[in-house]
C-alpha cells in the first residue's frame, strides 16, 4: 500500500503518469522559528519513495508531452522542446547560457549540431 505525503491541511499531490530513468530532488525545510535544519522525510523512507516516484512521473510527462515547454533544442537531425528551469537546474552550462546574454536566452533555442536526436533526448531523459 503506497502512503501519500500530507501537509497539515491534509493536501494531496498525486500524479499519475510514468516516467523511466533517474531524477533526485534534494530538498531542505529550516524551522522557521529555530533557523535549524530538519528533514522532511521520516525514517524508513517509504514517503521518500512515494514522493519520488510521483515527481518523477510528473516531469517525464511535462517532457514526453513538452508541457509548458520553452526552449527547443535543434540537433544534428531533430529538434526537442524542454524547459529552461530543470536544464538550468541540472548543468551549470544550460544555467549560463539561460542567466547571461546569450543567444540561447532571448531566441530560447539552443543548437547542439554534433548530437544525434537520440543522443539529446537521452541526455534529457537522464
């Protein structure tokens, strides 16, 4: 039986879709009265993986079905549509060019002409 993480309103967030590959998200909650930092997750880690696998599912959906999507990538022999928040979010070379003046910036375009399509969308994917 899958437990399902609640807040104190007893808010839900399920999503249903899939996603197949690997995606951590490390978060941390600091007391707002102590300033101490404490987890979120209890001990045994069944909410951890619940909340994983909801999270993951949700973002191969918004890539898989480019969901507010808004940046295209253009290969050698493809385009894809990502999002500029998780490539900056996961390679300090998508951040650059996303925070800088950059062409990528303001066309929201980004030409990788030495990568396959494949090869991008399992970068994606990763």
């Amino acid at each position: 039986h899958e437990r399902l993480l609640r807040t104190s309103e007893d808010f839900v967030w399920a999503v249903d879709s899939t996603f197949h590959g690997r995606f951590i998200i490390d978060v941390e909650f600091r007391d707002l009265q102590g300033e101490e930092a404490s987890s979120i997750w209890p001990d045994g880690g069944m909410l951890r993986s619940a909340a994983s696998k909801s999270i993951l599912r949700c973002l191969s959906r918004m890539l898989h079905e480019s969901i507010d999507a808004d940046v295209t990538i253009n290969s050698c022999d493809g385009t894809l549509k990502a999002h500029k928040a998780i490539l900056s979010a996961s390679s300090p070379v998508f951040r650059s060019m996303f925070q800088h003046n950059l062409k990528e910036k303001t066309s929201s375009t980004i030409h990788i002409q030495d990568m396959s399509l494949e090869s991008c969308s399992t970068l994606l994917s990763y």
